[in-house]
C-alpha cells in the first residue's frame, strides 16, 4: 500500500513538475520575423494577417494550423514556421507570382490560378475572356507567346469577345484577330508572314486578320489592305526583292 502510495506521489510530482516548466517555458511571442522575396505591400499584409490571429506561447502554438492561416493569402503559396527560443518566430514565405493581370483587380499565377495581391503589376500582360475560364485563358496565352517569343516579339494583351473569338495584342502596337478555332495554327501563319513580310514593310500595321486558311490580311493604318498568302522564308524574300507586298483596297471579309 506505502509503495503503491509512493509511485502515485512521484507520478503527481513529474506531472505538476512537468506542467510547471512548461508554464515557465511557455513564454509569450513578442518577436516575429518574416522571411522571403515580398515587397513591402505583402511585408504589410502579412502583418496585418498576422495581428488578426490568437498567438498562445511560443511552446502552445499550434504551427500547422498557424502556417494554414497565412496561406489563407492566396499569393502565400507556401508558408513554414519556425520556433526560435525563448519567444521568438520566424516565418518563411514562399510566394506565388503573378504572370499575368486578369481583369481589373486580380492577377494570374503561371497555372491560372487567380491571386489577389497587395501591390499592383502594370507591366504584365492583361488576359481577359468571355466564355474561358482563368486556367484555360492562361494556357492559350503561354501557348502563343511561346511561338510570340521566337520572333522576339511579346503579348502584351490577349482577349475573347463574347462569340469566343480571340485577339492578341503585341507591345510593337500590331494586333492580331485569331478567330475561335486553330488558334495554334493561325498564330504560326502570322509569325511566318510576320517574319518574312510584314516586318520589313515601313508603313505601320492596324490589325492583321489571320482567320483565313492559307493566309493572312493586314490592314494599314492608312486605311487600305494588302492580303497575301504566308509564304515559305525563299518565296517571301524573292517575293519582296522583286515585286513587294501585294496591295488591294478591297475590305477584309472576316472569318472565324
């Protein structure tokens, strides 16, 4: 009975001893460091994210749950939390960043999803759509400015009309109507004409049409409108050595 008496009382005493460090230990945080590539503006959401949360001791903080709650910023696309003794945390963010804006006040990561972020990004391209979701939209837009970038030039906007026809913009001011169907192969039927012809011509382009099926039309700013086919790299320089760019002030009938 005595010794039974005894191992209860050494039990008691580890546990309360136990519960005594840890209440002793447990200390209040009142440093936090935030770690990552972030501009000032997310530095300041995360802040104020972080003021918004009920923070326990440095040893009662639950950081799995803790970490979820950051990553409630969509831009936050991984956050790892680490305890520094005695009441200190770090917090690393690793971010999400924007490829494209999309809409007015939302942008989209590489994958299309759509992120809400503190700053703005004016210099990024601008995709918007009617009937394609965000992830289609974005997947049609690496799409083409990979073939864009042989030729050195850059998408600096990429819309879908309500009938699903869709439209490239370029930073060099040239737009392109691509139509809702054989996107990839229309936009190689413009790079190749762009290549072999339209970038050699001095006068400036309004829009080129590229819904046809063995051409291109290109309309110039001064009104009028040179139609021709997309021609191999020879037939094209032979083509403009000896006779130019073949011209027409005929409109342009529209496909799709």
């Amino acid at each position: 009975m005595i010794k039974r008496l005894i191992k209860v009382l050494t039990i008691l005493c580890v546990v309360i001893g136990g519960i005594s460090i840890w209440i002793k230990f447990d200390r209040p945080i009142d440093t936090i460091v935030i770690e990552g590539d972030l501009t000032l503006a997310e530095q300041e959401a995360m802040q104020k994210q972080i003021a918004g949360l009920n923070l326990k001791g440095i040893l009662s903080l639950d950081l799995s749950g803790f970490e979820t709650q950051l990553q409630l910023m969509d831009w936050a696309r991984r956050v790892d939390v680490r305890r520094r003794w005695p009441n200190k945390l770090v917090i690393y963010v690793y971010k999400e960043s924007p490829v494209a804006q999309w809409d007015d006040h939302t942008f989209l990561s590489a994958d299309g999803d759509i992120l809400q972020l503190p700053d703005q990004y004016d210099q990024l391209p601008r995709l918007s759509a009617q009937l394609s979701s965000p992830r289609e939209s974005m997947e049609i837009f690496r799409l083409l400015q990979q073939y864009a970038a042989r030729q050195g030039l850059a998408i600096l906007e990429l819309s879908e009309s309500a009938q699903g026809e869709w439209q490239v913009g370029f930073e060099s001011g040239t737009v392109v109507r691509l139509g809702a169907v054989e996107l990839e192969a229309r936009m190689i039927r413009f790079l190749r004409a762009y290549a072999n012809i339209i970038q050699h011509q001095q006068r400036p382009v309004a829009y080129v049409d590229a819904r046809y099926p063995s051409g291109v039309a290109v309309r110039y700013s001064e009104i009028d409108v040179a139609k021709f086919d997309a021609l191999g790299a020879i037939q094209a320089q032979n083509w403009v050595q000896t006779t130019g760019l073949k011209q027409t002030n005929s409109n342009v009938t529209n496909g799709r």
